[in-house]
C-alpha cells in the first residue's frame, strides 16, 4: 500500500506530525509575514479581505480565529469587519508572540486577543462564538475530523466556519504551472528568508496533499456541517469554504 504524504514526512523527521508542525511555525515565525507577502505576490491580503467580507459579521458577532499565526487575519476581522470580540489561537507560542507585538498597536472597537490553543482539542466554552475562521491551518491539523467536532461544540446554532485554504485549480495548464512554483519557487523563497528550506519543503507537500474543493466540502458535511459552499480565489489557488452548524 503507498504511504500517505505524512507517512512519508513523519518517517523523514522521526517526529509525529502534531510535533513536526509545531517546529516548523516555531522556527519560521521570525520571516513568517515576509514570506508570505512574497511567496503570494502580496495577494495574501486580498484573500483575507475576501474571507472577512463572506463571514457576515455584525457589531454582536463573537469570533474565534483558529491557526491564527502572526495574526493578520486577526487584525483583519477586528479592523475590517469590526465584530464585538476576536480570539486568535495557535498551537505555536512562537507565533502568537509576533501576533500580540501586532495586536498592541491595534485601537479600536473590536476586543482582540490572543491565546495559545490546539485548534484539535479546544479548551473553550460550548456555544460561545458566532464565527470561527481559519487561514492556511486546516491543511496543517493533523486531525482535520477533530477540529471539525470541535468546531461544532463552540459555535452557537446557525454560526459559520469560514476556512480560507490552498486549493486545486480547475484548469490543469495553470495547475500544472502553479504545481512546479510550489514545487520549486517555495522552498528556494522560504529558505532565502528564513534560512530553513525544509520546512517550505514540507509546506509545500502539505498544499499539494490537501483535499481539493469538493473533497473538502464533503469532509464538512460528513462531520455535521450544513449549507456547506465554496468560491475559488485565484483562479483556484485558494478557495473560501463555508459551512453553517
């Protein structure tokens, strides 16, 4: 039987995969923001911008950003969307400390917040938000069936999951082309600004191993979720998926 992409990286690391996820972001957290601003070509705001607009918030909504990492789209809900309260949570200390540097310049309405959690195993109320999120994490739980049930637990009835991930483009010439710059161009700008091209190595795997649209859209009917609906971004690079409890 043919391994699965973290059979195949576990075994390479020797770690598990929650343990191989969290020393990655540990180690990239420094060069993390400019990574992403080149790796994307700066279109890593307009898709988070696209997220805060789909997630139907209101001056009442209470959200939780999930995965929330240096906490750009954090910031994003609270001054864009400007909801009563945004918690980011993340897995990686490492990581929420650049997000809380960030979040203390923030003056405005919204209460934000950071706190280290694991997105798998929530230790939060029941029924408390009205919005969760997330950007770029999914890919990277190591239980995606988990996070799903505890997405559930906390969201209250009628709430929304928001997930903004890399996707599979439709049009196989510009998958093909977009397939050889994760291949190539990730781990040479990954390694060049942080000095670890291992782990954009991994990441790079990590996208090209996730489900496509449809696949993950059925995970999130499978596990509860109703009302479940996706919109490609990018000709595909990435799509927002949403799902009501």
């Amino acid at each position: 039987m043919a391994k699965t992409c973290d059979e195949i990286d576990n075994a390479a690391s020797g770690l598990t995969n929650t343990e191989r996820v969290r020393s990655i972001f540990a180690s990239i957290a420094p060069g993390y923001d400019a990574f992403n601003a080149v790796a994307s070509f700066g279109i890593d705001r307009l898709w988070r911008r696209n997220l805060v607009r789909g997630a139907g918030l209101t001056p009442a909504s209470a959200v939780l950003d999930l995965a929330a990492g240096t906490g750009d789209l954090s910031l994003a809900l609270a001054k864009q969307g400007r909801p009563a309260s945004v918690l980011g949570t993340d897995f990686s200390p490492e990581m929420l400390e650049v997000a809380a540097r960030k979040g203390a310049a923030y003056d405005g309405p919204t209460a934000l917040r950071f706190e280290v959690q694991d997105a798998q195993a929530l230790t939060l109320q029941d029924t408390a938000f009205d919005v969760v999120t997330v950007a770029f994490g999914v890919r990277n739980f190591p239980d995606r069936a988990a996070n799903f049930r505890e997405v559930l637990r906390v969201l209250k009835p009628g709430g929304r999951y928001v997930v903004l991930e890399f996707s599979r483009p439709p049009f196989a010439p510009f998958r093909a082309l977009y397939h050889f710059y994760l291949n190539v161009g990730i781990p040479l700008i990954g390694g060049m600004l942080t000095r670890d091209r291992a782990s954009f190595v991994y990441l790079n795997r990590s996208i090209r191993c996730f489900p496509a649209q449809e696949a993950l859209a059925e995970e999130l009917r499978a596990a509860g979720f109703r009302e479940v609906s996706w919109r490609n971004l990018t000709f595909g690079v990435v799509a927002i998926h949403t799902a009501v409890k």
